[in-house]
C-alpha cells in the first residue's frame, strides 16, 4: 500500500472521529439545555404584589382605590350592580356610565369578573 495511500485514509479516519466527537458533545449540550428549559417551565410563577379586585363584590370604598375611578363612579358601578345582577364579563363594566373604554382600558389588568 502506498504511503499516500495510508495518510489519506488516516486523515479520513481522524477528520470522522473528530467529527463524531463534536456531535456527541452537541447533543450533550443540546441535552442539557432542554432539561434546563423543562425546569425553567416547571417552576411556577412568582405572585405578583398587585391582586386583581372581584368587580362583583368590591363595596365602594375598594372600587374608589382604583385608579381614575372616583366616588361617584364607584358608587354608580355598585348600584348598576344591584340593579342588573353581577358582571358576566369584566368588560361588562363599560356599561356604567361614566366609563369610558380608556378608563376601562387601564383599570382592566386590575379587574376580574367572578
């Protein structure tokens, strides 16, 4: 056999072990990184410091703390509540008048309907 020969086929055996080395050490990672991931996605939430206000049980003093929402608002959503039943839907609420769907717009992050 010639030397060149044998070179050759050693540089080809080199290259594809080195090459079968790098995709172990790929899939190691990959392995890795996609249970960190899974962890990551097991882990719950932290609880945020701002809670939601139930529209349908807050009194007027707790809908008055509400940004932009004043006595006479707070006091006109709990009559329109005992009128007409609960809310269904927190957007319900834009059936008040005196809320605008901009006023609704940022209190709504703050807002739940049960």
């Amino acid at each position: 056999m010639p030397i060149a020969s044998i070179r050759k086929t050693d540089l080809i055996h080199r290259a594809r072990s080195f090459l079968l080395l790098v995709g172990v050490v790929l899939c190691l990672k990959l392995a890795s990184c996609s249970s960190e991931r899974k962890q990551v996605a097991a882990t719950p939430e932290p609880l945020t410091a701002v809670s939601t206000l139930d529209i349908n049980s807050a009194t007027v003093n707790e809908l008055e703390e509400l940004p932009n929402i004043g006595p006479k608002l707070a006091n006109d959503i709990v009559q329109h509540r005992t009128k007409f039943g609960k809310f269904r839907r927190k957007q319900n609420l834009m059936l008040v008048d005196g809320m605008s769907a901009q006023r609704f717009r940022e209190i709504s992050p703050l807002l739940r309907a049960e």
